[in-house]
C-alpha cells in the first residue's frame, strides 16, 4: 500500500517543484540542469524504493507512475484551464519585431536567448531579421523569421 | 499595446493567467529557500534545533528530537554514579519505532517486559554511558519512556518524518 501512496506523493511533488522553477530548465537543457536532474532522480530513487528491491514493489512503482501521467493527460485534454496548469501556456516574447522586454524578465531570458534559438533553427542573424519570438509551452523557444527584402525578391524570381 | 495584454496571434496567450503563474512561481521560489533554511537548523533533523536533552532520576539522555524513517541515529544514556549493574527500561513506543543496530557497550542481559524491554549493562560504581544506535522506523510524534533501575521514568518525544 504505501508503495503506491509513496509514488503518488512523489510524482505530484516533483511535478510542483518542476513546475514553480519555471520552463527555462525544461527546454534548453545546460550541462547544470542536466546534473541537477541526475541527482534529483537519484536522491527521490531511494526515498521511493526505500529497502525494498523486490519485483512487485517496482511493478507497483512503474504502474503507479504511468497511470498517474496517463490521468493528468487525460484531464489535460478534457479541460483547457487544465493544460495551462500542468503544462504552461505559450508566450510570446518578440512580437511583429518587438522586442517584449518584461516578459522576458519574468521568464529569466534575455535577449541572447532569442538569438541563439533563431541561429540554430533558422541562421539567422539579427533581431531585425526576426518577425515572432515564441516561449513555447515546452520550454523551447520557436521563431517566426520576417521575410526580408532580398529574401522576397529572391523569392519572385524563383 | 500592453506588453501583458493577451495577444492572439500566432498563438493565443493567457496572459492573465501566466502572470499569475510567475507571482506562483516567486513565491514556490521562496518555499524552497524556506525549506532550505530550515533544513539548515535542524527541524529536519541532524542539527540544532534537533538536539533533546532530558535529565533526571539518575540517567540524563540525549537524542534526535527530529528524526527521518530509515535514518540512524544516537541515543546516549549517562548513568549517575552507582550500582556497577545498571538497568534501562525502554517503553513499547521506542520497540515499535525504533530497530536497534547497535548498542555501545553490548548489554549483559536483555529481556523483554509487559510495557517494552530492558538492557542491562555493567558499568563502572562512577557512572558511565551507554550509546544506542537505531534506525527510526515508524512515522510521526513518538512517546518514549526511559528509567534507570527502579527510579521514575524521564519521557521525552520524537517526531519521526516519512
């Protein structure tokens, strides 16, 4: 029994703490994050466990933990207000070339950010050359590049 | 436009409710530090505020006030000079919660009795100590007793976290 609890208690924890140190650990993963994750997975590994390493405990833990993630993308699904909840709401950080500063404050990403999301799945190279900056719910950042002058003539002639 | 008004394309926002989610997120930021401090103190066991003492009737203890499930820790008895056999009486409440791993030194004797066990060890007419190593087992506010021979019992309590 207190397997199953153990593992309840654990997952929604966790998912808060994930969940208030906001999106930048969860997209752009850094050396840093990729450590904290390890020991966050290795320190709530044994509270779990505890002395128990028979087959059942991890079948009761592994079927705790799935159906768990499986309920809440059903609810996830089913409510709107939901998917907000658990899994954030996009927000966009460059509109139509405007840079939104504030935004960018609060979700701790600064400009540089932008930047090397736009080189890296666009090659771009400038602010100016970027139309919509978007914090995904994910974490990620995607961009919009604006269509640039020689780009659109290059275009016609094509 | 207001840089927090909700802008609806590309994508449609919430702004209303992602500003609310950053004032959450400060605030979760703060519990986790809160957290951290007190951790540092002791409430969670191993520190200052964790430290219990009781004394009297011949014995004086000191123990974890704060203990975690599966954590060991120390129990010292200090026996007040006396009888060189010296018997501890510990309640049902220290059987049920705590497993013994090692008691320092080994006791003579051990016996169980109606309301818990005994030990007895053989110590110096000047008094001596007596350390008990456990590994806390139960979960929540734990009621233990102690008494030295047949002098009154010193109660203190543990609060034993998941």
């Amino acid at each position: 029994m207190d397997s199953v609890l153990k593992a309840v208690v654990v997952f929604f924890v966790l998912w808060g703490i994930i969940r208030i140190s906001g999106r930048r650990t969860l997209g752009e993963m850094t050396a840093f994050d990729f450590v904290l994750f390890l020991i966050i997975g290795g320190s709530t590994q044994r509270a779990i466990t505890g002395e128990d390493y028979s087959m059942t405990n991890a079948l009761l833990l592994v079927a705790t933990f799935v159906i768990l993630d499986i309920g809440l993308s059903m609810l996830d699904l089913k409510w709107p207000f939901m998917r907000r909840v658990l899994n954030a709401t996009p927000t966009i950080l460059v509109d139509n070339g405007h840079l939104l500063v504030n935004r960018m404050r609060r979700a701790r990403l600064t400009q540089e950010h932008i930047l090397e999301a736009a080189r890296r799945l666009h090659g771009l190279e400038r602010m100016d050359q970027i139309k919509f900056a978007i914090l995904e719910a994910s974490g990620d950042i995607s961009i919009v590049p604006a269509i640039q002058q020689g780009t659109a003539k290059a275009a016609r002639r094509a | 436009m207001d840089e927090f008004a909700s802008r609806h394309y590309p994508v449609k926002e919430h702004m209303r409710f992602q500003r609310r989610m950053w004032v959450v997120e400060r605030v979760g930021w703060g519990v986790l530090g809160l957290i951290a401090v007190l951790g540092l103190t002791g409430l969670f066991g191993s520190g200052w505020l964790s430290r219990g003492t009781a004394a009297g009737n011949g014995l004086s203890i000191e123990y974890e006030r704060f203990e975690r499930a599966t954590r060991l820790s120390a129990f010292a008895f200090h026996f007040a000079p006396g009888a060189t056999e010296r018997t501890l009486h510990l309640n049902r409440g220290f059987q049920k919660n705590y497993q013994i791993s090692r008691i320092e030194p080994e006791p003579t004797r051990s016996q169980a009795e109606p309301d818990g066990f005994s030990l007895t060890f053989a110590l110096p007419p000047e008094g001596g100590s007596v350390v008990l190593w456990a590994h806390a087992r139960g979960y929540g506010i734990q009621r233990i007793t102690a008494r030295s021979d047949r002098a009154p019992p010193l109660s203190f309590s543990t609060m034993i976290y998941p």
